[in-house]
C-alpha cells in the first residue's frame, strides 16, 4: 500500500516526467474528496487554472517512460 493511502489514485510516483496522468500530485490537486485533497485545508474547489498549469509542467519534463517500463 502506498503511504498517501487512498491519495495516490494508484499511481506509483509523486511525478511521473511526461505523465501528468500518471502523477499522484494531480490526482490529488484535481480532487475535492477530504481524504484526497491536496492541499488538505482550506478549499473546496479544484483550482482548475492551477491544475492545467502543473499538468502542462508535468507533461513538459523530459523524461522516458519506455526504458523504465512505466506505462
């Protein structure tokens, strides 16, 4: 089991460079869910200019996926 518990979506790395959808910190920036909401106080809306942002980040890395067999 993963130490983010339910908040990894699982999803095995924090930032997966390339992999915004393979990332546990979008998961958890995009939800609204108490137990999967980063950060865990003070919202209850999906800051959705700010998600696009640290997806398009993400996406941005280089990086392969391919040689460390990640999908």
């Amino acid at each position: 089991m993963f130490s983010t518990g339910r908040g990894s979506g699982g999803r095995q790395y924090d930032i997966l460079p390339g992999r915004p959808d393979a990332s546990i910190m979008t998961y958890r920036i995009e939800s609204t869910e108490p137990e999967i909401k980063m950060p865990e106080l003070g919202r209850n809306l999906v800051h959705e200019e700010g998600a696009a942002l640290i997806r398009a980040w993400i996406a941005a890395m280089p990086g392969s996926c391919a040689a460390s067999g990640i999908r």
